[in-house]
C-alpha cells in the first residue's frame, strides 16, 4: 500500500472527516461504504450574472466503489441521493468525487 493510499484510509476512517452511508448501485445490492461530505456552494457565471447554487459533493473510495454511476443512490444518514454527471476520479486513482441530487 502506497504512503497515499494509507492516508486516504486514514482521512475516511476519521469520525471527524468521513460518515458512513450505503451506496446502492442502479439495480444492484446496498453496499455499506464510508463518504467524506462536501456540502459546498457553487457560484457559476452566466453572461454578467453570477448564480449561486448549493451542490452537495462526497468522496467515495475507489476500493469501496469501483465503478459509480449516474443513478446509483447514495444513503447518508437517512437521506437519500442519487449521483448525476459522471464520477471524476482524483490524481492517483483512489477516490472519486461524485455530485448528488436528492431521490
């Protein structure tokens, strides 16, 4: 295991930076998985109006979750969300970074 890979480990497995949710692949089995949350507003230029939107992001390992898809639901503590857009996969290919509607 790779320095990187370990710290990642580590960060997710913190209580104070990862949350345990299930994600359930479109049509497949809930599998228990830990997120790390990003809750961040967005703010989008359009011609000379800039739009402020909420977005709600999370990190998922690629161990856990080795092939997310749009539709796929994520639970986190009672809410449910769906993944829209497609996955982006970080630098060294151990988490992707998925955005979330509610279902």
């Amino acid at each position: 295991m790779s320095a990187f890979a370990a710290a990642v480990d580590l960060l997710f497995a913190d209580p104070n930076i990862g949350r345990d949710a299930v994600h359930t692949p479109d049509g497949g089995t809930p599998v228990p998985v830990r997120i790390i949350v990003r809750r961040a507003d967005e703010v989008t230029g359009f011609g000379e109006a800039r739009l402020w939107s909420e977005t709600t992001r999370i990190d998922l390992r690629v161990a856990e979750v080795a092939n997310p898809r749009p539709g796929d639901r994520i639970d986190i503590g009672g809410d449910a969300f769906l993944i829209q857009g497609e996955p982006i996969r970080d630098r060294e290919r151990l988490v992707w970074t998925v955005d979330l509607r509610p279902a």
